[in-house]
C-alpha cells in the first residue's frame, strides 16, 4: 500500500486542544474579516476559509447550529449547506479554474475530523499535479498566495456571483 503523507497539517492537529470553545462558533461570533476567514453568512451556515488548507481556495461551509451529528440538523440548514456548497463550486471554478474539486464531511475523529464537535463540510479545489514532490518529499505545501488574498479575492468573487 502507498502512503501519502501531509506533514504540513501537523501545525493544525497540534493547535490547542484544551481550549473547550469551538472554532467555528467563537469565528462567527466575530465580525468578517482575514483573522476570522468568514467568507460568506447565510441564514443557518456560512463559508469560511480553512486554516490550514489544501490548496488555495480551500473552503468549509458550517451550519451556526454546534453539532457533531449530521441527523441533528434540520433539513432547511441540510438544504442551504447544500446550496452554500454548489455556490462555492461555482466561485471557486469561475476565480480559480480547478481541474476538480474534493468536496465531504469527516465525522468523527477516526474519519479524519480535525474539528469533531462541529461537522463542517470542505469544498477543496484540485488541479493535477497540486499534491507534488515538494509536498511528498519536502514535506512543504506550496501555496501561490496567502490566506489574506485569498480571503479578499473570494469574498470579492462571491459578491459578484
């Protein structure tokens, strides 16, 4: 079996985890700007960049409600996270031309969650060769941009879509 390793990710699963407040509530109690990476607020979700991503334009859509269960939440918040993430396909393919894009939950921490208490969905745009030998082997992601552009550039692009 081939391994794929993300040694990159370590910063994030090493944060503080005796910190009890959840991430994304204490991100939305905030107000938008590149500290909280809060891209968009709908009614029951918003969009928010992730910390420690992927690829550049890597994004999480959150329902407001805290749960780790997806059998929680309502069908209206299960609709507008639906539709929050088609939205994040379209701004992302139209800002950024992805060859592809990755898009899921990880429930649980044996599933991969790195937030468990609150289920998240990731939109993350792909494009071929994007996980290379500087990745793999110099155990560096190389991302074209900060998370601050990032965060002007997307919350200019959804505006606009």
């Amino acid at each position: 079996m081939d391994h794929i390793y993300s040694p990159w990710r370590k910063e994030y699963f090493d944060r503080d985890k005796n910190n009890p407040a959840c991430v994304f509530c204490e991100a939305a109690k905030q107000p938008d700007s590149p500290e909280n990476l809060i891209i968009f607020r709908g009614k029951l979700a918003f969009v928010i960049l992730n910390r420690y991503p992927y690829t550049s334009g890597h994004l999480m859509v959150v329902p407001f409600q805290h749960s780790s269960a997806l059998s929680e939440l309502t069908d209206d918040t299960m609709l507008e996270m639906m539709q929050l993430t088609q939205k994040a396909v379209s701004v992302l393919g139209q800002e950024y031309q992805p060859q592809g894009f990755n898009i899921g939950m990880n429930l649980g921490a044996v599933a991969g969650a790195g937030i468990t208490e609150h289920l998240h969905m990731h939109v993350v745009p792909r494009w071929q060769g994007d996980a290379n030998f500087v990745s793999v082997i110099g155990q560096t992601r190389v991302l074209p941009e900060t998370l601050e552009e990032t965060y002007y550039r997307m919350r200019q692009a959804w505006k606009k879509a």
